[in-house]
C-alpha cells in the first residue's frame, strides 16, 4: 500500500505546491496543462547562483494570443536587494512571480538570473533557488515538525526548531499539547492565516534559496500578528534578492525599489520617499490606505468606549 501512498502523496505535493505558487485556484488545471508546454531546451544546464541578481529586460507576455498583459517592463533586482511591485488587481503583479519562476515563457524580452537566461537553463534548478512565500500555504496532514522540515528534508531536529524561532512561530507551537508532534492540516489543527504564513516563512528559511518571492497576504491581519510577520519576513529577506508582491504599502517603506504597475506597465519606479513627492498614482494610493487605516483606527477606539 506505501508503495501506492507514496507516489500519490507526491503527487498530492506537486499538484499544492503550484496551487499555491501560482495563486490563482480557479486557473489551475489550465495552468497544470500549460505548464507541461514549457520544455527545457535540450542543451539547458543547472543554473548557477551567485549573488543572485534578478533582470526583467523588455519583458512583454500575454496567457492568451490577442490580450497582452505585461508590455515591455524592465527592472533589475540587485543581489541581496528588495524590490516591491504594486499596483491594482490584475494589474500583473503575480504574473512577474509566475514568468520568475518559470511557470510560462514570455513573448518578448529576457529574464535573466546571475546573467543567465532561464530559459536556457532547468526549470528545476530555478526553482531550487527561489523560495516562495505564498499568501496561503497548504499544509500536508502531517505534523508541524514535517511540514517546516518540507524546506529541506536532511534538516535535523534542532535546524527546524532554529527555523521555527526565527520565523516566530516557536512559541505558538510550544503550547500545542504535542509541540512539534502535533498533526495540522485538513484532518489535524486547522492553523490560522497568520500562522500558516510563519510555516511557510520557517520551510524557506530551511530550503536556504538565494531569492525570495514573498506574496503579502490580502486580508488584514491583527496588528500583533502583522508584527510578528513582518519581523519574519524581514529575517527571510536578510541578505537574499528579494520581490515581494504587496498589497499594504506600510509594509515596504524600506524597500530598494518600489514598481507601480497599471494595465501591465510599470508607471513609476522608486524609493518610497520619492514616489510620494512625485505625488502621482503611487501618492493616491497611500493616501488612500492611509484614511482608511485612519477610519479603521477610529471605529476601533469608538467600538472600545461603548
Ligand atoms: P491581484 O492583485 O488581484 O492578485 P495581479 O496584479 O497579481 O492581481 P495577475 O494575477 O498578474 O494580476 O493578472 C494579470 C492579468 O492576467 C489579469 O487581467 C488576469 O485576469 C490575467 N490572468 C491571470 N492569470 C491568467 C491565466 N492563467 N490565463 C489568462 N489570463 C490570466
């Protein structure tokens, strides 16, 4: 019966992890099907990573042939550096993480990694050296221990507790009755958005990558747990070339670079302090989610003093 089991669990690995790569559920099986069509190129070897340096050169793609997504966006992420890409809904943010890893090819332009085309290159090796942190992750029913160790499977005990601390997530899994033992999952603890997301900070810290997709979760956390996060993620992007998709600009004040995408270009580029005084689209959306952080705030403080 394992010998069943084994190869259907794997399955069951392959097919959440795209899932939860790719974001998008309902395109899933399209996306599985598609996917099969990217082919490395018959004299493609291991990608080589050094520092780890990120360029998107006039990169234009398109999913389907009469609608364009991405129109000629260019950047480059320098090693060890941030970059944060926002924007609107569709505007192609998580089409940047999916081309990165290499789960479509692009019509026109390159990506390149450490000078590297990818796609002259494995897609395995590519994606062994980018760790994602997705914003929901999938447990497998298994323990915690497990799914933290699932970042890299020769980690001893001691390496995925280290991981556990660093990605703050130690102390929650202290007062669990069977600590680390502990099943979670569909059939096990059903874990929070939150602590969910600090698993998946804990197995990228184990899997060790050079560069990191990070996909800030949409929903509002509670502002401790927020904390929490961001000092997680902070320790994850520490000396790693770093593209993080966010959707709460508070959170990316300190980035290197900040994209602001629209319709699939990129409208503005800079440091936060920049971009505000450009006083343009990147200008009226922290505006925006600075009232409602303001409106959020009062309606807290009112709902306190009755
Ligand atoms: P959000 O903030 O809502 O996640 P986004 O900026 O990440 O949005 P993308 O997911 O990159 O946007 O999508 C960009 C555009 O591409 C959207 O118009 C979307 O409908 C379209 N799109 C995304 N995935 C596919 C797909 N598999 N096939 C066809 N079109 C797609």
């Amino acid at each position: 019966l394992i010998q069943i089991y084994q190869p259907l669990n794997f399955l069951g690995f392959v097919y959440r992890e795209i899932k939860q790569s790719l974001v998008d559920m309902e395109k899933m099986f399209s996306i599985i099907s598609e996917n099969a069509e990217i082919q490395d190129s018959p004299d493609a070897k291991d990608l080589i990573v050094k520092g780890g340096e990120v360029v998107f050169d006039h990169v234009s793609f398109h999913y389907a042939q009469n609608r364009t997504i991405l129109k000629d966006v260019s950047f480059r992420v320098p090693a060890g550096s941030m970059t944060a890409i926002v924007g609107s809904s569709g505007a192609g943010k998580s089409t940047i993480s999916r081309i990165l890893f290499r789960f479509y090819d692009i019509a026109a332009g390159t990506v390149t990694i450490d000078g590297q085309d990818i796609r002259q290159v494995t897609q395995t090796s590519v994606r062994r050296h980018i760790g994602v942190v997705p914003q929901d992750t999938v447990l497998f029913n298994d323990t915690i221990r497990y799914n933290i160790r699932y970042g890299n499977p020769d980690a001893s005990d001691e390496q995925v507790e280290e991981a556990a601390r660093l990605a703050r997530i130690d102390k929650f899994i202290e007062t669990l009755p069977e600590g680390y033992d502990t099943e979670v999952g569909e059939r096990g603890l059903k874990l929070s958005g939150g602590e969910k997301q600090r698993v998946a900070i804990a197995r990228t810290i184990l899997k060790n990558p050079s560069i990191l997709l990070l996909d800030e979760a949409t929903s509002a956390l509670d502002s401790h747990t927020e904390r929490d996060i961001q000092a997680a993620l902070k320790t994850v992007a520490k000396d790693r070339t770093t593209l993080v998709i966010a959707h709460r600009l508070s959170t990316i004040i300190d980035a290197d670079e900040i994209l602001v995408m629209e319709a699939g270009q990129i409208v503005e580029r800079g440091r936060h302090a920049e971009l505000l005084a450009k006083q343009g689209l990147y200008y009226s959306m922290w505006q925006k989610q600075q009232e409602a952080s303001e409106a959020r705030e009062k309606l807290a403080a009112l709902e306190e003093s009755v």
